[in-house]
C-alpha cells in the first residue's frame, strides 16, 4: 500500500500546559508505532519556545531534547523543531535575527536538520517603529526573516504564516509563498482555523497562488483556547480522499492531553496511509480498540458522547435517537413504559460513568476523569426525570429539581452529548406534565 502524504505527523503546538518529557517519549514511541514520520515540537506555552525565545537553552533542556531526537530517530521519525518569536520579534534587528538563528544552531547542534518558524496568533501589522521604516510591509519583513534562516541553517523548513486560514489566495499569503524558497513548507489550516473539511480543491487554489503545495496543520484534536471545555475524541471527518496528491502532508494538532490524543492520531494515521479507502467509522473503532484495549466497549460508550467538534455535528447520535423515540412514545404511545425506557437509558450511562475510572489505560482515565464526571451528572439528571415520571404527572416540584439539575449540569461548562440533556431537561421542565 501506497502512503500518499509526504508528511504524516503530529505537532505539540496547543495553548495550555506542556506535555511531560516522558509523555513525549511514550508520544513518539506511539506515532512511529502508527507509520508517521514527523514530530514536531513546539508547544506554544514553552517559555523557550515564545516568550523567551531569544534565552539559549541550559544543559538541563539540552539533555532533553537530546533524548526526544534519540527517540524519534529510533522511530525513523523526524524531530522538528519550532519557534515562536512572533510575538516581540525585531524584524529589522540585526541582534534579534542573530540571536533566533542562534537558537535554531543551538538545536542544529544536536543532530536536527528540520524547522519550524511560527509566526501564527501574531498582530498582522508591524508593530515595532524601526520595522515600519525599515519593511513596506510584515509579509515583507518576514520574507527577509524567512529567507536569511534558511540560507544559513539549511536543512529542511516549515513555516506558519500569520493569515494560516481562508481560501488560500489570499493577498499576504500569495506574496509570502512567491517570496519564499519554494522548498520551504507552508503551514495552511484549511477554510477555518479549525476546518470541518479539508478538500483537494482549496490546496490546488493555495499550490497555484502560492508556489507550494500546503501542509496542513490540522487543527484536530486540539481543545484548547475557547473550546477548553470539549473533548475531542471522536470520529476524524471531511477529509478529502485526494488530498494527498494535492498537498504535501498533514500535522495534526494535539490536545493538552497525550492519552486522549492517541484516539485521533490512531484515526488520522489511518487516514493518511489510504485516504482514498479510509472509513471514519471503522476507523475510530479501530483507534478506539489501540488505545482502550480490553475496555473498548465501555471507552467506546463514553466516547459516543463526546463526537461533537468542528469536524461533527451529530454529538451523541445513539442517545439522541433514544431521547427523540422516548419523547414520541410518551406523547403517543405508552407512556409507562416510555418511562421505564428511560430509566433504562440513564442507567446505562450510569454503568458507563462508574465503570470509566476503573478501566486500565489509566492515563486515559485521569485525563478524561473531568468529562467522566459530567457525564455522570447527565446521566444522573435523565435518572432523575424518569423517577418523577414514574412517580406520577409532573407537578411543580419535579419540575424545579429537574431544573436545579440542569442548572449544576451547566454550572460545570463541560460539554457532553453536546446539547441534547441540556435541551431535554429544558423540555421535560416546560412541557412533560403527565
């Protein structure tokens, strides 16, 4: 079997707290167990890495990174290293140019040939006076930048532009693509920061307006920013079966949390070794069974809650037909045993929600413990409903302890099952009043 994509890799590059050295070591043992190729490391609440980035690396970090590249070359994975100056950067600087190159040197030092520049999440106009008299404009000033890091440190390079997103001709993006080598790599996101799809005919656009084929940085798993309170284990969607010939790889993105990561890379690298045969579905019951192991069909269960992303809309597709058939059995049907119905369901989540602690990936389990949490609470609010129903109409009081649940369930801000118990609580307290 023909792998179409160039790149296939993951990147550390989330806004939160950094994963663990030995997390990034079970991480690449992992991706190059998958047939990928590429980590890159650049995760952007490393002082180091952005904050700090012109402070030279101390022993200590040394020793680390000399053991990350040990590892991935072990794997046959590329280490990639990346910085992100973008933030107080002095294009026109000689010293802060010297001093970044010296910091990728630094690096270079140790055996690593590939780069990452990242001037993304940055102000799209120059900022520094020196830098408005010097450059006509920042895409300029950083086609000097771009160019000058890649004459002296060689070796391969990928850089994240400030506009990252759109259709892909866009004005600054065209002009840095055709000032830059052509051998430089061109981190793109798709149509959205975080893209429900990613079709071959928006890389063609970027490929013609730019003079490179995109690499995308696939903005999936990763949970953080504003989407903090979702969990993103689910299904890997809209991606196009052609892209591969039509752009150069794909990077995705990791959520903080390593573990619950695995379940998405699992998916992409079997999307990016035959995307034109790649089954979503199938694909995540494999990933599912990777990392779950012995406790698939209770992580599987749990995981159907949490489908919902900028890839997918349909959150918790199996409970939303439950609480869809339960509502028309108890308005036309029989209304006792639309009940009992219900009380089955919550228990089965209830059984879900106990049973999650205990399984034996128990890094998956502490970094989920939060979600775990809400879910039981949703489970124990449907529970709830079905005891006043059983109980007889629903009068005044059922209704308020109904909505004293939603209001905790909210309280928490966790998504689970998306909307559909918050909405069916907020139903069952207007309406359900037989």
């Amino acid at each position: 079997m023909t792998e179409a994509f160039a790149v296939r890799g993951i990147i550390e590059g989330f806004y939160g707290v950094p994963w663990t050295h030995d997390q990034r070591l079970d991480m690449i043992d992992f991706i190059g167990g998958l047939g990928m190729n590429t980590f890159v490391y650049g995760p952007k609440d490393d002082a180091f890495l952005r904050r700090d980035w012109r402070l030279a690396f101390g022993e200590r970090e040394l020793t680390g990174l000399r053991e990350l590249i040990e590892a991935c070359n072990q794997q046959s994975v590329v280490f990639t290293f990346a910085l992100s100056p973008g933030l107080s950067m002095h294009y026109s600087s000689t010293t802060d140019v010297e001093m970044l190159v010296a910091k990728y040197q630094q690096v270079a030092s140790l055996g690593v040939s590939s780069f990452a520049l990242l001037l993304d999440d940055i102000p799209g106009t120059l900022q520094h006076p020196e830098d408005v008299a010097a450059f006509d404009s920042l895409v300029d000033a950083q086609i000097a930048l771009i160019t000058g890091i890649h004459r002296t440190l060689g070796g391969d390079l990928m850089v994240a532009p400030t506009t990252y997103w759109g259709r892909g001709d866009e004005p600054y993006l065209t002009k840095l693509g055709r000032g830059i080598d052509p051998a430089i790599d061109i981190f793109f996101t798709g149509r959205a920061i975080c893209s429900p799809t990613l079709e071959s005919v928006d890389a063609e656009r970027f490929a013609e307006a730019t003079g490179h084929q995109p690499l995308y940085w696939d903005n999936f798993p990763v949970n953080d920013v504003a989407m903090t309170h979702e969990l993103h284990v689910g299904p890997y969607l809209g991606r196009d079966g052609s892209l591969g010939a039509a752009s150069r790889g794909i990077i995705a993105n990791a959520m903080p949390f390593p573990e619950a990561s695995k379940i998405a890379f699992a998916e992409i690298a079997n999307y990016v070794s035959d995307p034109m045969k790649y089954d979503a579905e199938e694909s995540w019951n494999r990933a599912l069974k990777l990392v779950a192991g012995a406790d698939y069909e209770t992580v599987r269960a749990f995981a159907d809650a949490f489908r919902g992303s900028a890839l997918c809309t349909d959150d918790s597709p199996r409970l939303g037909a439950q609480l869809e058939r339960f509502a028309f059995d108890h308005a036309f049907g029989d209304s006792a045993t639309a009940s009992a119905d219900l009380a089955n369901i919550a228990e089965r989540l209830v059984e879900v929600a106990a049973r999650m602690p205990h399984i034996a990936n128990r890094a998956l389990a502490a970094e989920v413990a939060p979600w775990v949490a809400q879910y039981e609470r949703a489970a124990q609010a449907l529970r709830l409903c079905a005891e006043i129903l059983a109980a007889g109409p629903v009068d005044a009081s059922g209704r308020a302890r109904v909505m004293s649940a939603l209001a905790e369930l909210r309280s928490h801000r966790l998504r689970v099952h998306g909307d559909l118990v918050d909405m069916f609580l907020s139903d069952f307290a207007r309406e359900f009043e037989r």
